[in-house]
C-alpha cells in the first residue's frame, strides 16, 4: 500500500486553522526526514513547519557531505546506534531515490607518534560501535593509496565504508517524498512562542497561529530555544560550533582518492581533505565556538588557518583554483550524545543537538522518533506503517550520467541539451524541472542547491542573469 494524498506547500499567507496532528518544527535534513517517516501514517494529518523560505537552508546545506560508518562515535551512545542504522537506510534510500553516493573510502592518518599511537585505540573503537572492516596499514600502504600525501604521515587508519553523499538532494528527496504523501509543507513560518489550548499546542508563528495534537523539535541550532518555549526549561544548550571550508576546482580531483581524516580531537574530526559527489575537492572544517547562531561568514584567519593545514595533508592541492569558500554552523551541546528526548506528558518530541552526523543519521532518526511519539500517544496509530511511492530525483553527481551527456533524453527534450550554466553543465530542461518540481526553490541560491547553477568556477558571473530571468518567469512552464 502506498501513500498518494498530496500535501499542501505555503510560503505566505495565514496558516490552516484545522488542527494538525503532529507539527515537525524545522525542515532541515532532520525535519524532512521525520516528516517523510509520518507520512508513512496516512491517517495522520502532519505539517513542516520552517523559518525559512527553502528546506534545506540552515546546518543541512553546509557540511562536509559524508556518509558516515560511525566507526568513531562514542561507543554505547545513541548517536552510534542510530549513524549505524542509518547509513544503512539511507544507502538503500539513495540507490532507490538517485541520490548521487560515491563509496570512496576514508584513511585517517596520523601524522606525528601521538597520532600513530591513538591509532589501535581507534580500531578498537570501531569494533565496539559494530564496524570490523577497519585496519591500520602502514606508512608504505598509505603513500601508495594516495601518492600526493604531505610528507611525513606514519600510517593510517583505513576506514572502507566511509562514503561521499549529495546532502541537498538527501533533504530534498525527504521533503518531496513527505508533501507528495500528505505532509504540508509551510514555509516562512518561524516560531516565536507555544502555548496550549484543549487539542494540543498552539504555535504562534510569523505567518499567524498553528494547533497540533503533538509537537517534535527538528529545529537545528534553535532546538534548545524551541525546548524552553515548550518546557519552561531547557535539557541543553546549543552553541552554534562554525566550520568553514574551501572548495577547489574540479581539475584538483585527481590529487585525493579518499577521504583524509586526521586523528579527532575533543572539538570535533578537525580538517579533513574530501572529494565531493560534484567533482571538486572540499578542504576543512574549522571548528570555532561562537555565540551568534546567525555567522555563517568566512573569514581571513579561519581560512589561511585550512590552507596552512592543507598544504601539510596534500602540498599540491593549495596551488590549485579556488571554487568557493563556506560556512557552516553545527548544533554542539555540552553533551557528548544527541538530545532525542521524548516529554510524554507534553506530547512533545525533542531532537536537538544532531551534529555533522546527523545527515548519515536522518533516516534512523526518524524511525526513533515515530517510535517515540508511537508508546507516547498510542491514539494516532502509528503502528502499521505503509510503503510510499518512491521518488526519483535529479542526478547532481559526477560519477553517473548528467542529462547533457544522454543523448536518449536529448532526442526527447532538446531542452536537456541547451546548457544555461556552463561551468557546471547544466540545462535548462533541469533547470525548468527544479522550478516546477514538488518544492520548488524560492531563490537562485535554492536553485543551485537543485541543479548546481551557479555553483562553478565563475559563481554565476556569465549565467546568472539568464537564470534570474528563467527563475522570475518560472510561470510560464506550468503547475507542477
């Protein structure tokens, strides 16, 4: 059986003032992906709502795009059990969905005796958090496997599962699934303040008032905020932990194989140097404490810091182009864990503190969360969950046919064949797709999440009034 009702997408206007039954505040990768897991429920009537005007636009659009193993999570945490069943889905998923994932690999190598030492504690680690395909190898194997390593590196720890994923598709793929299958998706709509009434919550949001029976918490850097609006208190407290990271030119690919971990430290996994499902090669993050949850700036120390960096992992790479630089602000607590809570009492769900991991996470997190709401609230019936209708989505990625190198899709729509976007080789048929897709982009920015747009060497310098305009005039290939 499969979920066919489609949900409503809002931007503007006053919110429904039918009471829903479940409201997933914050439509990040997270967000969705709860959303998509309820609708999986038919008879529940659910919404998404988001602050802002795209999914996807917080945490989830910038990190480091890597589907984890979990091999180096705190053994015994939630947060290790939930990445390791959730690499396993979201693998499944993406096969599924054409979510473009490239299992390339990672070494994590160590790079003075310190580091060479830790190794064997990190093997061990991996093994009791489920992963035995880790070994160490030497300093010989490590050159071999990538002979445009910095000097010095003593030998590695080779972690074969690690995996690199496309995260804008994930969270989009999430959210069109979820508002094909009955979720409304409301947008713009930042919550300010909870309250109650005799159905449930009552949230006042920038867009006006909305009731559901039962509320869960997805929304990223501002959990802890809405956890104080709902209890009075709050479990945590979020403090936005900034990563910037530089992305070079395609033609630097060549240089890395796999991705370069470097031996973590209390702050996080520290600089690492990655392919991307895109072509490029990302170098980063840094990992900066910050008070402001809105300073997702770069700036001239953070990234001379990752250049100095880099040049030690991977000499050559420095020298090649600049494509763009970034930052991305993850949601760190003073917990070591995720704060997935469950307020039975309230009819609320808490998912806070979902750090880098949370992409490769998502869909277990999900299924943890539906399970929660399901022993909270047995009225909603979410016990017998159906199969959706599956989604196919856009290829983004380098490693599978673009639609301008398919001739078949050419011969059928010469739109696929008209490249708009030089740099990155896309159409406008993919282009004309993205704008009158299920949740289409609200912005240029949105656009190049969904097609790559402006994403190139040139940063939208010769293409982007054509996309502005084909993006202005978006009506005028039709509904959805």
């Amino acid at each position: 059986m499969t979920g066919t009702t489609k949900g409503a997408l809002s931007s503007k206007g006053p919110l429904p003032s039918r009471p829903y039954d479940v409201a997933v505040v914050g439509a990040g990768v997270v967000g969705t992906a709860i959303a998509r897991e309820l609708a999986r429920h038919p008879r529940l009537r659910i919404a998404l709502v988001e602050a802002s005007g795209d999914v996807g636009d917080g945490t989830s659009k910038a990190n480091t795009a890597i589907l984890h193993t979990g091999f180096d999570a705190v053994p015994g945490s939630l947060e290790s059990r939930l990445v390791r069943e959730g690499q396993r889905l979201l693998a499944a998923y993406a096969a599924e969905s054409g979510i473009p994932v490239e299992p390339v690999g990672a070494l994590l190598v160590a790079w003075d005796e310190d580091q060479h030492a830790a190794l064997p504690g990190l093997l061990e680690k991996a093994r009791r958090n489920g992963y035995g395909a880790a070994r160490i190898i030497g300093a010989d194997e490590t050159r071999a496997r990538e002979p445009h390593l910095g000097p010095g590196a003593l030998g590695a720890l080779d972690v074969p599962g690690e995996s690199i994923i496309c995260p804008w598709t994930t969270t989009l793929a999430y959210a069109t699934q979820a508002v094909r299958s009955g979720v409304d998706l409301h947008l713009n709509s930042r919550v300010v303040s909870v309250g109650s009434d005799e159905v449930g919550h009552v949230l006042s949001t920038s867009r006006g008032a909305l009731r559901a029976r039962f509320l869960v918490n997805a929304a990223g850097l501002h959990a802890d905020v809405l956890d104080r609006l709902v209890l009075g208190r709050g479990d945590f407290t979020v403090t936005p932990r900034r990563g910037q990271l530089i992305v070079f030119d395609e033609l630097a690919r060549d240089l890395v194989g796999h991705i370069l971990l470097p031996v973590p430290t209390a702050l996080g996994k520290g600089v690492l140097v990655a392919p991307t499902v895109y072509g490029n090669v990302l170098l980063g993050p840094t990992a900066e404490d910050l008070d402001d949850k809105a300073a997702t700036g770069t700036t001239a120390d953070g990234l001379d810091g990752l250049l100095t960096k880099g040049r030690r992992i991977l000499p050559a790479l420095v020298d090649e182009e600049v494509t763009a630089v970034y930052a991305g602000l993850r949601a760190a607590t003073e917990h070591d864990d995720y704060r997935i809570r469950c307020h039975e009492d309230r009819r609320y769900v808490t998912a806070g503190g979902i750090r880098s991991t949370g992409l490769t996470a998502s869909m277990a997190i999900a299924a943890h969360v539906t399970c929660l709401i399901a022993d909270a609230e047995p009225g909603l019936g979410l016990k017998e969950p159906v199969d959706l209708t599956p989604v196919h989505m856009p290829n983004l990625g380098e490693a599978f046919p673009r639609p301008y190198q398919r001739a078949d899709l050419i011969a059928t729509d010469p739109a696929y064949g008209t490249i708009v976007c030089h740099c990155e080789r896309v159409t406008r048929g993919e282009i004309r797709d993205a704008l009158i897709s299920t949740v289409p982009p609200a912005s240029l920015e949105g656009l190049r999440r969904r097609t790559r747009a402006r994403g190139g060497r040139c940063q939208g310098f010769y293409c982007g009034a054509a996309l502005r305009e084909l993006h202005e005039g978006r009506g005028e290939w039709g509904p959805a």
